[in-house]
C-alpha cells in the first residue's frame, strides 16, 4: 500500500535547520575572532629566526591588526645607556632604562581594535585614539609644519579619506586623547578615481616635511585593470597657505574632551600591561566633571591646516606623481628627499612565451621552460622604484617585471625585465622595454612576497649609539623591508623582514650589473606550521610595519596576525653575508 505522507503541523517547515545552522556559524566566527583577539602566540623564539648577529625582542603583545607603526622623537635630557640582557643569540628583550624624561615613542595603528597606540621603549602601552566610525585601515604618519617646524599632526587614511588631528608628542595622554570627532578631513573621494570602485583598501601615506606635500596612494580595483586610474600616487600641499578665490578654510572644531565610542567587541589587550576603556586602569576616558582638562598639555584644538572644506578632492585636486604602480603600500625617503615606493604585483599570468630565445632555449642542452603554472608562482616580481619625477609610468596594467623563468630568483638572467601582460599590437613587448614609455623598476622582491613597508637606514637614526644593540654605521643607507607574505602560492615567500643593500643611492648590483641582493634580517620560523590553516590566525609572523627607534638605533616590526611588536638590533659585528 502507498506510503502515507506526512504532514507539517501548523508553523512547522522542513527549512527549520537553517536558524540553527545560522547560529552555529555566529558561534563559530565568535569564537575564531575571541581566539584571534585575546589568544597569546607561542614564544617568539619559536617562531621567529633571525640572522647571525641579529637579535628578535618582544616588546609588547595585543596590538590586534596592527598594521603601521611610526617613530615620535621626543628629546631627552638625561639620555641612559642601555644594557645587554644576553650576549648570545637568544631573542631575549634588550630594553635600555628609559630615562624619567624621555617621551619618545611610537604609535601603532591597530585594525582589529580601531585604535591607534602610544608604546614606549619598554613596551608599555597607552590609547591615544580611538578611531572607531571612521573607518582607518592601514598608513598613517606625523607632519610637522614646515614652517615653524613645531605644530605636529597624525594623519592617517581609510578607504576613501584623509584626515588629521593636532599631535603633541610630549603628552602623555593619560587624562585626555585625542577626540575622534575633532579631525579635519585633509583628502576626499579617493575611490573617485576608481569610478566609486575599491579592492585594495589601503591608501599610504607620506609627507615631504621640504615642501609641505602629503603623497596619497590608490591601488587596483582587480587583479589586472583595464588602465591605470587606480594605480596611482597624487600629492596635494596640505600646508599651502593660500589657494583660489572662492573656496573656504575648515573652521577650527571647539575644545571637548572625548566620550567613549565602542568597537563591537570589547577593546580589551591581553597582557600584563593590560587596559580596558572605560576602566580605571589606563582609562583615557575618565570623566572630568564635563568641563576642560586642567592639564593644557593633554588638550588639544582641532587642526587649522589651510585646506578647502571638506579637504581636497584626490580626483580634481591631486598632483599626479606616479602613474602604473598597481598596489603601491611601502613608500619611503631616503637622506637625498627622494620619494621610493615597492608595489604589488598582479597573479594569474597569461603567457608562457616571454624569455625563451633571450634564456638560451633554443639550446638543446638548455632546461625546458617552465609550465605556466610555475611561471605564475615566481612571476611578475614584486617592483621596488625610485618615483624621482612627476607624472612617470611605471608599467601597470599593460607590462610586468619578470622574477623567475628559468633559474633561481638569485641568480635569473631575465630577472628585471620588461614584458608586456596582454601583447597586443599597441602595448607589445617592444613598447614595454622602451624606457620612454615605461620606466622599469629600481629592485626586485620575489613575485608574491608583498612588501608593505620600508624605511631607510639614516646617519641620525642612531647607527652605532649603543654598542652591541644599535645598527652598525656600516649599513647607513641601506633599504629594510617588511614583506607581509605570499597568500596562496604554493611555496611561500615573505614572512620576513630584508635589506635591499645600496651604494651612491641606488641598489647595489651584482657584477652582471642587474640584480639586486635581497638579505634576511629576520623571517617566520617553519612557515608551514605557524602559517597555514588555524595555526596561522594567532601563531604567523606577518610583518606588516616597521620604523627605526632612534634612541636605540635599533628596528620595531609589528606584524598583524599575532599583535606584536619586536624589536630587531645588531651584534657590533653584524656584516652583510657575501654573495
């Protein structure tokens, strides 16, 4: 006899799974972001190796999505010198006694806490923003007014804005930060010039403290665009006094002191120099009565930069600088004021036919080229260019840089060259190895590694001050990299901090006079086991920012993934290795 078919009482459904299934992702995604947060990594001596006669430090912990960090010089009266706590290779914190007067420090912008972060050279830690509402996401930097040289200012960028507050970098900001609510909005419609269009997120910044100018980046809406509108770096003189007739300045906000604004999830910072807004440990918040703070030094006016209301429009106001620079997230100077920057390279290579008479495959002995597959795996090499004049194209979307066809990264003969992406009858090969219409890159990193910040290694940066801690004078001039890491390639790359050796301001060569060295300072330990799957979401060490601390002469890295900040600092017989 047929089967009886059931019947649903009334409300009931067959899809009742699915609320269930729903919260059980919510679970799953709480308790993966409360692992990521508030989950201390393993030792850093098991995840970090650095190079001989090259030391890797905890300072601090709980910087969650920590991605820039810059360096506040705050003079000391009474400098210390500072001690070894190791004269072996162990990753032991270094810390010098910081003096009583010695306000010097660094902030750190950290993601996932919507913050920015005051810590000092001993690793402690005070909130000095919390930027929640606005949206920041990666760069931020200090201005000085190149007038007076005095009036300092936080820039940082989200998507598709500017914006500044007035700095004091000798407050302690313990009383009173920086009010959210009392930024001036310096650049707008950044995505304009994507078409409203955004991938890449991030908009570096950096600051001509000569000239006033403020360089805003954009990246690419894809992995190859049809042009270059989105891979861009426009300049805008954010400390002009006058402009046209017509536009209006942004007025100054009125003093207030900041109330608390909540990130989703609690803004807590594991660790033993732990605090919690709204707490009265480190609380940057207290109350005062509603009124002004007593102590001038912790209150602040809102920014006076002459720009137009509502900030510049990085369409219609900005100055092209550089054009063809697909993701460009690490910009620098060096001692000459030369603006350098390293981009990422796009994935997916299309062609398999560049390189083989040029790398000797017509030679019956020759090794056969690689598959596309593995082309695409070391190709294009990440780029690394001196931006020396105006409105230069430096290749992207039509041509790449190759990394590696035949041999290794090291030692490629076709290392550095130009090809063009799509070869098509109007950007061919030809035209892409004309200098006149594409400027190739100064220096190469291995395809996929992903640089993402970089800083020169300066005379007045510290070389030397403090014996057996401080970079040696020896290195001055050289480029250090921080490489955040491959994400899918299947050998990874990156997960490093290097140095691009130079000499008479420009990358040394090897004696074929066209490649570039790439030493390892320090690097992730067993990237397999740290950086894949689980493991990865609190154990991976990804560099994302990094900055020389003066008074030490010494290198802070943050990296995103575990929240930390290190210090790296040198054996007083720390040589570059020979090739």
């Amino acid at each position: 006899m047929p089967r009886r078919k059931r019947s649903l009482k009334p409300g009931a459904r067959g899809d009742s799974w699915l609320p269930l299934f729903a919260l059980t992702l919510v679970l799953i995604f709480s308790c993966a972001l409360y692992v990521t947060v508030n989950h201390h990594a393993s030792p850093i001596a098991d995840r970090v190796t650095p190079a001989p006669d090259v030391r890797v430090s905890l300072l601090t912990r709980g910087l969650n999505g920590a991605r820039s960090v810059v360096y506040c010089h705050c003079p000391s009266l009474n400098p210390h010198e500072a001690y070894r706590s190791s004269s072996n290779n162990t990753p032991i914190p270094i810390i010098a006694p910081p003096s009583s007067d010695s306000k010097s420090h660094v902030l750190v912008l950290a993601r996932h806490l919507r913050m920015i972060i005051k810590v000092d050279a001993a690793g402690n830690r005070t909130p000095v923003l919390d930027w929640t509402g606005l949206g920041l996401n990666h760069a931020m930097v200090l201005a000085r007014d190149p007038q007076n040289k005095k009036d300092m200012y936080l820039i940082a960028s989200s998507a598709d804005a500017v914006y500044a507050w007035r700095y004091n970098c000798s407050a302690d900001y313990k009383s009173a930060k920086l009010d959210v609510d009392m930024h001036q909005v310096l650049v707008s419609n950044i995505n304009g010039a994507s078409g409203g269009k955004y991938w890449h997120k991030t908009r570096s910044l950096e600051f001509d403290s000569e000239t006033g100018h403020l360089y805003v980046s954009i990246g690419s809406v894809s992995n190859v665009d049809a042009d270059s509108r989105a891979a861009q770096i426009r300049r805008f003189n954010v400390f002009a006094k006058s402009y046209g007739q017509g536009q209006k300045l942004t007025k100054k906000s009125p003093r207030s002191t900041i109330k608390p604004s909540r990130a989703p999830w609690s803004l807590f910072i594991p660790d033993d120099n732990q605090f919690q807004l709204g707490s009265k440990n480190g609380d940057a918040n207290e109350d005062n009565d509603g009124g002004e703070t007593d102590d001038e030094e912790d209150e602040f006016d809102g920014p006076e930069l002459p720009v137009p209301e509502g900030g510049f429009d990085f369409v219609k106001d900005g100055e092209l600088w550089a054009d063809g620079i697909r993701n460009s997230v690490a910009q620098t100077w060096d001692s000459r004021g030369r603006l350098w920057e390293a981009n990422h390279g796009p994935k997916g290579l299309l062609r398999s036919d560049f390189g083989v008479q040029e790398s000797g495959h017509g030679n019956h002995d020759a090794q056969p080229p690689k598959t596309l597959e593995a082309l695409s795996d070391d190709n294009p090499a990440e780029e690394i260019n001196l931006l020396a004049n105006a409105k230069t194209f430096y290749g992207y979307p039509f041509c790449f840089t190759v990394g590696n066809v035949t041999e290794s990264f090291e030692i490629d003969p076709l290392r550095g060259s130009q090809w063009a992406w799509h070869s098509n009858q109007q950007y061919n090969d030809a035209w892409c190895k004309n200098v006149s219409n594409n400027q190739p890159p100064a220096a190469h990193l291995p395809a996929q590694s992903s640089p993402i910040s970089m800083t020169f290694l300066k005379k007045e940066d510290g070389c030397g001050k403090i014996k057996g801690v401080s970079f040696p004078c020896d290195l001055v001039g050289n480029l250090i990299v921080a490489l955040h890491g491959s994400r899918n390639r299947d050998v990874p790359t990156g997960y490093s901090v290097v140095m691009i050796p130079f000499e008479n301001g420009l990358p040394l060569r090897s004696k074929s006079d066209q490649l570039n060295r790439v030493v390892t300072l320090a690097h992730a330990s067993d990237v397999q086991k740290y950086c894949r799957g689980v493991n990865g979401a609190v154990n991976c060490f990804k560099p994302t920012g990094l900055t020389v601390f003066k008074e030490r002469g010494t290198i802070f890295v943050v990296s995103d993934v575990t929240g930390e900040l290190v210090e790296l600092s040198f054996d007083s017989n720390y040589n570059i290795p020979r090739e």
